[in-house]
C-alpha cells in the first residue's frame, strides 16, 4: 500500500486565523475532500461530546466550525456520536436522553451546532445495521454499526487524539470503530460475544462491609451481580463485560475483587475491525479523518475527569486514512518532551523520543493501528505536509465577516463615553510619556 498523506497545522496561535477551530476547516478545504460531497449529501460528522464533568472534550467551536463548511456547500450535516455500555456507574450517555442532556450542558446542541445533534445508535442502542466484514476482520466477522452513522452518505470523523484507560489510546480509529458501534456493537468489540469476562477474585471481596456494595449491585444492568454479608456472587453467563463494576471496584471501592480483563492486543484488532465495519457502509473516499491533538492526556473524555496534558499540544492532523492519521500523532507525540506535573513525569517518560503512552500504560498501545494494517483499512507509512495557513482577506471575512468597531463610529457620534469628563483630572502621566495629550469628547 502507497504513502498515505497526512495534513497537519501546528497548535502554536499568536493571531487572527490562527485558531485551532480554523485551522481544522482549512485543512478540510485544503485536502479537496469537500469537492467529494455533493449538495443534498447527509453528512455524519462524528465526535465524542464528553462526559459529564470532563473538561477534556473538543470545544463545540471546533465542530461547529467544520459543520458551516459543510453547510456552505448544501451539504446535510448532523453532530453525532452514540450511547455507551456503560463502562462505570455514573456514566451519563447510557441511553439516547441522558446522552442529549449532558451534551448539552457540554455546550452541544441544536443551536450551537447548526444542524441536529443526533444520538446514531438510537435510545437504547439499539438501531443498528449489521456489517459484515467479509472475512477481512482479524477478531470480529461481523459488527454491529449504529444506524444513522450507516445511513449517512458520507462521514467526517472529528476526534480528540489522547490517551485512553483500555484502547491505550483514543483518534480516529476508537471515535468511529467504537463511537460509530452501538451498545451492542459495543458489546461485540469489547470481547463480550466472544466469551470474555471480567477477572473476578471473590475472596478479596468485603461483602457488605464494603462502602460500594449497594452501587456494586446497582451499576450491573444485567442484575448479574449480588453481595452478600459473605461476600460476592456473579452470573458469569449474565454478564456482558460492560467494565462497570470494575472500574468502581478497582477506582472507587480500591479493593480489586473485580478488574478488566486487559488483553490489548485483542481489543485493539477489535477496535480497528469495527473501524473498517463503519467505513464499508460508505463509498470509497467518503470518509475524511481530523484528529486534533491538543489537551493530550493520558486517560479518554469517558471519564468525569481530565488529568494535565503529558506533552503540549500537537496540532491539528487530517487524512482520508484513520491508521495513518493515528500512527502519525502518535509518532509527534513520542518526540515531544513530556510536560511537568502529568503522567509522564510520574512514570518517567518525559525524554523526547521516548514512548510516552507505552511507558504510562506499561504496555504497547498501538494493536488498533496494527489491525487497521492487518485487515487493508490502512497504512503506517505517511507522507506529513504542513498547510499553509491561509491569511488572505478572504480568509479574514469568511470568519470574521465585519469591522465591529466600525458600528461604535456613529454610536460614539451621539452618544460618546467620554463626553463632557475632564478626563486630565483622572490621573497623572505615565513615566516617559513626553507629549501627553488629553482626549476632549
């Protein structure tokens, strides 16, 4: 497979049209992707809207900006992203409502999009269409893909390249291989179909000694786990692996009778195949991938929470390939140095060069760009152009579309602020001020 071209815009900003959010939509409109598109085409523009609580997410400015391109062409577009398994107890996306709601505390809405903010996979994610993968899957025949995303003509993924606490890591691949799965394609990629299960030590269990017992039982939504004064009791064929009580008994509780089952290697391939499953519901050059890596910390936007950076932003990296695009941010980050009071230097990777997730993690993060390699969705070898970034007086009044200071001209003209003030009497001159002049309104 040839060179895939991966465009990128650094994250440095010192004046107008140097945005973050601006910078994505030129490199859109660089990369001729747009002229793909076709007036009347509904495009699904895929992102992660964050968790109630984190303040990691992509701000909606990015997004929306990207949506008014879209628009401006007769294109369709609609936000979306889909419900979760629920992965730990207080999760706030677990059904279609919740989902909208914490979105829009998250500043994603109808209003501040432009377009309609759709949960893909439906209220209980559910509405899906099955894919199959035609024998190219390395660990999934078949996948679950959420309905909307399927139906969409074409599809805009619009990702926050960070670490993540299972995948290893968050771009391209887990925002549409998971977020474009439903809860039950979800299930699938997770191992859940396949027989995986959570790693369970009852003896380190304190029964109903523990603080967490109650919420222990009440965040299995299969009712497949009970707690006894003994001590604890799992349907093992109930469970679906959603991670929900490990993560309370690991974070929450710190007791450990329930944890992951970790086997990467695994979940990667698994990611990427549910990746390649979304991408086969549309025609070849209708996906388009930017990933923005900026805020890269170690954990995902899944959580209530957002740890400091572990390097300095990156920039803004785009490519019609998801492997690419990911294997390249990941490669300018390890050459980074690592940033003070993060992760990186509690586990000792602040060394440019150095693997920095690899060594926060404790293990090779990058089994979802090896399966998009291994199953044809994509390449490791990328060709990186910088995009000039576009200062043109075009440019300027497509954002900014007026002077504003040119409307306080006549306002000032009937009603200036400094009319009738002595304004000498306000205060005395600044040193090295030689010819000061007062201003008379």
């Amino acid at each position: 497979m040839a060179a895939a071209k991966v465009w990128f815009m650094d994250a440095r900003a010192k004046r107008f049209l140097e945005s973050t959010a601006i910078k994505g939509r030129q490199i859109l409109e660089y990369s001729g992707w747009l002229d793909r598109l076709h007036p009347g085409d509904i495009v699904a523009v895929k992102t992660h809207m964050g968790e109630a609580y984190n303040v990691g997410y992509l701000r909606p400015i990015i997004v929306r900006t990207l949506v008014e391109a879209l628009k401006e062409i007769g294109c369709r577009p609609f936000v979306t992203d889909t419900t979760t398994m629920p992965y730990h107890p207080w999760i706030s996306r677990t059904v279609a409502m919740d989902y909208l709601e914490t979105a829009n505390q998250n500043g994603f809405n109808h209003s501040s999009m432009g377009c309609p903010v759709v949960i893909a996979d439906g209220w209980l994610g559910t509405d899906d269409v099955v894919v199959d993968l035609d024998g190219r899957g390395t660990y999934l025949n078949k996948q679950f893909v959420s309905r909307a995303i399927a139906d969409a003509d074409a599809l805009l993924s619009v990702a926050h390249f960070k670490g993540h606490p299972a995948g290893g890591y968050g771009g391209s691949l887990k925002n549409i291989g998971v977020g474009g799965a439903s809860k039950r394609g979800k299930m699938n990629l997770h191992g859940a179909l396949a027989g995986d299960k959570p790693v369970v030590d009852v003896s380190k269990c304190k029964g109903r000694d523990c603080d967490w017992w109650q919420t222990c039982e009440d965040c299995c939504p299969e009712g497949a786990i009970q707690v006894t004064e003994e001590g604890l009791k799992i349907d093992q064929e109930a469970c679906v692996y959603c991670f929900a009580c490990a993560n309370l008994c690991i974070n929450m509780a710190g007791v450990g009778a329930i944890q992951r089952f970790d086997f990467l290697p695994a979940l990667g391939r698994r990611i990427a195949d549910s990746a390649l499953a979304v991408m086969m519901t549309k025609e070849e050059g209708k996906c388009f991938f930017l990933n923005y890596a900026i805020d890269i910390t170690p954990c995902c936007d899944c959580y209530g929470w957002a740890d400091t950076p572990i390097v300095n932003g990156l920039g803004v990296f785009a490519s019609y390939d998801p492997v690419a695009v990911d294997k390249a941010c990941m490669d300018i980050m390890n050459e980074a140095p690592g940033l003070l009071n993060s992760e990186a230097e509690e586990f000792g990777a602040l060394e440019p060069g150095a693997k920095k997730l690899n060594i926060i993690k404790g293990k090779d993060v990058e089994p979802q760009i090896y399966g998009g390699v291994e199953n044809g969705m994509g390449t490791t070898e990328y060709e990186l152009e910088k995009v000039p970034l576009d200062r043109s007086q075009k440019a300027i009044a497509k954002f900014y579309p007026e002077v504003r200071a040119k409307k306080l001209k006549s306002m000032y003209s009937k009603n200036h602020p400094l009319k009738g003030i002595d304004t000498a009497s306000f205060g005395r001159t600044t040193e090295g001020m030689k010819n000061p002049r007062h201003p008379k309104k």
